[in-house]
C-alpha cells in the first residue's frame, strides 16, 4: 500500500513538472499512470 502511495505522488510530480515545461505527451502519460495508480489504492482500500 505505502509503495502504492510513494509511486502516485511521483508520477504527480512528474506529471507537474512534465506540464511546467511545456512537455504535453509525456504529462499525459503521466496522468495515465497516475490513474492506474489512483484505481488500484482504491482496489486495495476497498477489499
């Protein structure tokens, strides 16, 4: 779960620096990931 935690707030960060620099392909896959991320924490919270 704590792994979980440490990979959505990275990719967020990223995501935020990927945008500040003007790079939209690589903060949409950012994103992407940062959902993936976000479901499975809620697959786990859930069960």
């Amino acid at each position: 779960m704590q792994s979980l935690v440490e990979n959505y707030e990275t990719k967020k960060k990223s995501a935020l620096n990927f945008m500040q620099n003007g790079q939209l392909n690589a903060y949409f896959e950012a994103l992407v990931e940062m959902n993936n991320y976000k479901k499975l924490l809620f697959a786990v919270c859930a069960n």
